[in-house]
C-alpha cells in the first residue's frame, strides 16, 4: 500500500508493514505500536512496557512511498540490534 496522506489509516498500514518485516526476520515483540504527532511518526516496540524502545522518522519524506518499502528502508540497518533487543538483552 502506498503511504498517501498523515492519516490513522495509513499510519495503521506503516505499522503493520512494519511488523510483517520484522516477522521475516524472526523477531517479535509482545507490544507495537505506531504514533504521529507534529509529523514525527513514532514505530514503539518493547516486550517489557518499562523498556519500550522507539524508531521515529518525518512522515513527510514518505508520502507516495509504499509502506513495505519504506518498513525495510528503516528496518533493515538496524536489524542486528532489534533481533537482539527482541531477545530481551539490554543495548545502548
């Protein structure tokens, strides 16, 4: 799906393409979620909601941008340290 407009639905979308690319790579979190506030678009993932970690990014630089692909563009350079995360080890 393409990231169209800063709406809930397509926030809902971004965050479950996050998810999936997550999925195929074998990391899980018992909680996501995604917020957008002033244009910042929050991805929070924790298994522990007193470690809750996040990935922000300007959603203006994504709009006409398909979700997954926006999902890998962030996702994928820092999958070492969320697979790690997901493990429940502590990273700075």
């Amino acid at each position: 799906m393409k990231f169209t407009s800063i709406s809930q639905s397509n926030i809902d979308e971004l965050c479950i393409a996050f998810e999936s690319c997550l999925t195929k790579h074998d990391i899980t979190f018992k909680y996501v979620d995604m917020t957008e506030e002033n244009g910042i678009i929050s991805f929070i993932f924790c298994n522990d909601p007193t470690n809750a970690r996040s990935v922000e990014l300007e959603s203006e630089r994504f709009i006409g941008l398909d979700t997954d692909y926006i999902a890998k563009e962030i996702l994928e350079p820092i999958l070492p340290r969320l697979k790690e995360y997901a493990q429940n080890k502590i990273i700075d």
